[in-house]
C-alpha cells in the first residue's frame, strides 16, 4: 500500500466489518457520514468474505451516489475474524484516530465532535469508550473489570452473596461506570488514539471472535495507556444485529467452539496457565455453590448448553487453534 504523507490523513477513520449484514452496514455508514459535518473522516469498510454477494451491494451503493464520499471497500480474501478485518480497516489509511464500530450500531448526532473534543483534550489517554444504548433506549453495558479466576466463580455460582462478597472482581461495571475502575470497554464502538496503535501493533489476530478487545485493553494497560469514557458520545447497538453468539448465550444454548478458544487464550494470556485452570476450576465450584440455591427452594441458575465440558476447549494448547470446536 503506497504511503500517504501524514499532512494529508484524515482526522478519523472509521473502520467497520461487513459479515453478510449489507442493510445493516449501509445503515451503518449512514449515520457516519450524517455525523461527519465538520469531522475530517473517512470510513472504511472490510468484507470478510461475506460470499453472499453483499459486498457487491455494497459497492454499488457507494458508486450510485451523486458525488464522491469518503468511503473505501476493502474485500478480504478470507474471513479474518473481528481482529483481522479491523486491522485491515485501520490498515488502510493512517489518521489521528480510529474508530472501531460495529455494523449493527449506529452514530447518534454530534457522536464525532464530543468524542474528538474528548480525546483532544486528554494526550495520555488511548481509548475512548462512548455511551452505548440498544434500540429500545435501554443503556448497554460497555465498561468492565479483566475477566479472571474470581470472575469466573462469581460467574458460575451466578448467586447473590458470593457476587457481593467478591464485588471488586465482578467484570460488569454499571452506568455511569467510575474510570478509575474501567480495565476494558467492548469494541462495538470505541475510539483509538494514533500513537497508541503505533506502540501497541495490531490487534491478536489468535482470535477470531470475542476477547480481543479484553486482550487489547490488557497490553493497552500494560503499556500505561488509559480508558475514558465520553457518555456525551453516543451510539445505538443492536441487539445480535452482526452476529448469533449473544442470542444463543441469552437462550442457554451452546456457544460456538471460537468463543471458548478466545476465552481460553485470554485468560492464559492475563493470568498464565495456572491462572487459566484457576479460573475453569472455579467456575466449577461456582456452579457447585449455584446448586447449594436448591436447599432453599430457589432455582438454579442455567448456563450455556455443555459449557462444563467446552470451558476446557483449548486449555491445554491455549494459544491453539482460534476456531476450536473442541474435543
């Protein structure tokens, strides 16, 4: 890719995956360029392989419009997963900032200039984490506290004393969350700073789905980069718009092998493999203590379909695999 002198980068590239969701990336792409106003943007666009013909729907939209607009399609020859494709976003064209956004979200007015006032005024911070609502107008949580062996018991046990008694280790920090405590925010929508992407590399390309963004939080912290959050920036998130995962954790049903694998490799990545079979071992306990519920006549708490046996995915190759549909 040929060099662009940096006097002539955008203030902002926003980067965003289409995975067989055109309506929905168009949509998209709309609401940036309607928030632009001002803004020196660009956006781009990554087809992951979509194979359905949507990324041609795509380039027909931008090549119908009556003059030309700062959007680029990029068509990836493989599906590279969530790491991949963005990294192919923020690959292609260098700017101040980048902003990670899903397909199935949305810019509320005025999301470009408060988040950009925000980072231009804070040099040592290097993620931006916006104010996130679903459709309904329900505020998402987005801002959360590293997953981690203590996490995963309060996880399982799924139980109110042992939530309560281990609080500084539950991962959900609730609106408005205290900065001081955020350790990760999701990447359906946050900002990067520039100098922070430069020092850090790209983003884990191990995972296919779920817990980069945690990962990239993690060498983000390591480093000494901060997280703010700008809830005068705000954007709308579709409930399972981009993908089924939630939806099926939602309904109990069983979780695909790559949301394991992924969750396999963070935590060995944070806490090593002592820390990753910690964890394991202690969601176990956790839903030993979830059945103790029985004795009191409450009931207990369901988890995903055969997520006993798929926590062990990858446990012992943790860097293994990144679509493990496990043994």
């Amino acid at each position: 890719m040929a060099h662009i002198p940096r006097n002539k980068n955008p203030k902002l590239v926003v980067s965003i995956i289409n995975f067989r969701t055109a309506d929905l990336t168009l949509q998209c792409i709309r609401s940036v360029l309607d928030d632009f106003d001002t803004i020196d943007g660009h956006i781009v666009v990554v087809d992951n392989n979509s194979g359905d013909g949507s990324a041609d729907v795509i380039a027909n939209w931008i090549a119908e419009q009556p003059g030309p607009i700062p959007v680029t399609l990029v068509r990836s020859p493989t599906n590279s997963g969530f790491s991949g494709g963005h990294n192919q976003g923020i690959g292609a064209r260098e700017a101040d900032y980048y902003l990670v956004l899903n397909s199935d979200a949305l810019l509320k007015p005025g999301f470009c200039a408060a988040i950009l006032q925000a980072a231009d005024a804070s040099p040592k911070t290097g993620l931006f984490a916006p104010r996130i609502d679903y459709e309904s107008g329900e505020q998402q949580v987005n801002c959360f506290r590293f997953p981690g062996p203590v996490s995963e018991l309060i996880r399982g046990a799924a139980t109110g004393p042992v939530t309560r008694l281990f609080r500084r280790y539950d991962m959900p920090l609730y609106p408005p969350p205290d900065p001081a405590e955020i350790d990760w925010a999701s990447f359906a929508c946050i900002l990067l700073r520039h100098e922070m992407v430069t020092a850090l590399g790209p983003m884990d390309e191990g995972y296919f789905l779920y817990f980069e963004d945690t990962e990239y939080c993690l060498r983000a912290r390591r480093a000494g980069w901060s997280i703010a959050y700008v809830p005068e920036a705000r954007a709308v998130h579709f409930r399972g718009g981009s993908g089924p995962v939630k939806q099926m954790a939602a309904e109990k049903k069983r979780m695909p092998g790559y949301y394991y694998a992924s969750r396999s490799r963070f935590l060995y990545q944070a806490h090593g493999w002592f820390g990753l079979m910690a964890a394991n071992l202690l969601w176990v306990l956790g839903r030993s203590i979830a059945g103790l519920r029985l004795f009191a006549g409450k009931s207990v708490p369901k988890v995903s379909k055969a997520e006993m046996r798929d926590i062990w995915i990858n446990a012992l190759t943790p860097l293994g695999d990144r679509r493990d549909t496990g043994p």
